[in-house]
C-alpha cells in the first residue's frame, strides 16, 4: 500500500473566500507563510477573480508575488478565464486551477454560464497552459448533491470529470459542495470515476456541514483515493447551503491519516500553530476537533 496521503491546503483561497470577516494582505501573507512551515506541499494561494464580485480574493496576484517559495512546494491560483490566467502567469504562477460543476443550476448560479459554456472558456487557457509548461487542475463542484437540483448522477460527475482530464487537467478534484453526502453516496461517485479513470487523477473535497466530512475521507481511502484537499481549521463555508461549515479542517485530515498510518509529511506543531493564529486573527475559535484537543491537553 503506497503510506502517502498528499494533502491540498485550500484555506487561503476556499476558506477564505467564505469568511465574513475581510483579511488584510499581509494577514493573508502570514497564513500562507505558518502553512509553509507545516510541511505542505501544495498551497492554494487565492483566486484571480474580480475584487468586485469576490473581495475577499483581493490582491492574490501580489500576494503570490511576496510569498516565499521553497523548493518542492506547489503554489497555485484559481483562474476562471483567459484573463486570470494572464494574471497568474504576470506573477510567474506554474500551477493554476479551473473550476466548473456537476449540476447545471449550480453552475449557472455559481459562475453564469452552462457546463459546457465554462468548459468552451478553459480551452483557452489549456492551450496557453500547454504552451506554456503550466499544470492545470480542475474542480468538479456538486459531486453528490446541487442545493437546487438535489442529488446528481455520479455518471454525471464522470462525464464532467472526463473532459477536464481529456482537456490536459492532470487532476479533478471532486468538491462535496454542501456537506449532505454518506459514504455509500460517495462511494457510488468514486465507483462511476474509477471505471474510466486512474485513482491517481482524482481527489476528493469534503465539507463538513453535517459532520460527515472525515467518514467521506475514510470512505474514499478505501477507494484508493490518495489526495485530498483541505482547509486550515475548517475556514469557509458554503454560500449556497446555510449555514453550511468549511471545508474539512486540515488538522482533523492529518489526524485521520496518520493515526491510520499514512504519511502527510506534516509537522503537527506548526500545523496547529498556523490554525490557532489564523483563528486569533479571524477572532472565533476553531472548527477543527483535532486542534481544540490538541491544545487542552496542551493546558492540562
């Protein structure tokens, strides 16, 4: 059994982009900076999206500029046109990700556009990417449940998966939306993926609205599901689900994994100092069960 869970830190860009409270780039540069000296390595740094539409993404482009860059870790942007891709590549961005989804009504509401209108927009940027050297991934939203249409057909979520990878994606990361989904629901998925695709192309994204997120993990590791993308004590939520919480928390990720004996290659110190200091500066506690028992045994 390959012992390596790679882990997608999507706190600065998914999380955030979800929070209420508007960080300022330097808080935003210091979040990314304590993710670095987890041992991550690969970071999501934000979104080239209009500040108008999405203000708390303001200034990714110049954030990815002022971080550092170690040796051997991805950093990426999420670039939804031609333009933001421009954007990511003016800051010398090597890894960027597109995103569309699983359900039509999602879609439209999400990003204004039919599935198939958002795959025509990527063309674009997968014959500049291929161009130019630039790994490309891709998000499938909506992989169980849509808030509008209800429950998707996982052959539904194939197909979508299908022409990302088909398009050049060397990854689709599968995104749980609204937190609704079982594990037999999430198996059903994985099993419509894994009859055309390898398991290494795929990664699973789970919110944890109805506390299921970490059984959706389990699940998917017994699908051969290596990666995973998570956020730095559950930040974010979900606009179209109310009161929807974050993503499952990357604490609680490492936790899963290497009590199962995988390798995240995570320093769990600073994995639990970069959360505790995010959520000082957002000033509300946690999301993560691992951390809020790391640090009472910590004060004991």
């Amino acid at each position: 059994m390959d012992n390596f869970v790679r882990i997608v830190e999507v706190g600065a860009r998914d999380g955030l982009q979800n929070e209420s409270v508007v960080l300022d780039m330097q808080d935003k540069i210091t979040l990314i900076e304590n993710l670095i000296k987890t041992g991550l390595k690969d970071i999501e740094v934000g979104s080239c999206v209009s500040p108008k539409w999405v203000p708390q993404m303001a200034g990714s482009t110049e954030i990815y500029e002022k971080i550092s860059k170690p040796d051997g870790i991805n950093f990426s942007l999420l670039t939804p046109n031609l333009r933001g891709y421009e954007a990511a590549r003016a800051v010398g961005c090597q890894e960027v990700a597109i995103f569309t989804g699983a359900s039509e009504t999602f879609t439209q509401k999400n990003i204004n556009c039919s599935i198939a209108e958002s795959l025509e927009r990527f063309e674009d940027i997968m014959s500049r990417a291929k161009s130019d050297g630039v790994r490309v991934r891709g998000y499938v939203s909506c992989m169980v449940d849509c808030p509008y249409e209800g429950a998707i057909d996982p052959s539904a979520v194939a197909e979508v998966t299908g022409r990302l990878l088909d398009m050049g994606c060397y990854e689709v990361s599968l995104g749980e939306t609204i937190g609704t989904a079982t594990p037999d629901r999430v198996e059903a998925v994985w099993d419509a993926c894994l009859e055309r695709f390898d398991a290494g192309q795929l990664a699973g994204h789970f919110h944890n609205t109805y506390g299921m997120a970490i059984a959706n993990v389990y699940a998917s590791l017994k699908m051969s599901i290596r990666t995973f993308d998570s956020s730095i004590a559950g930040l974010g939520g979900c606009p179209y689900a109310k009161g929807a919480s974050g993503n499952v928390s990357t604490e609680d990720l490492h936790y899963l994994l290497t009590h199962m004996g995988y390798d995240t290659g995570i320093d769990e110190e600073a994995l639990m100092q970069a959360g505790k200091a995010i959520m000082e500066r957002l000033g509300r506690p946690t999301r993560s069960n691992a951390a809020i028992a790391y640090w009472k045994k910590r004060e004991a």
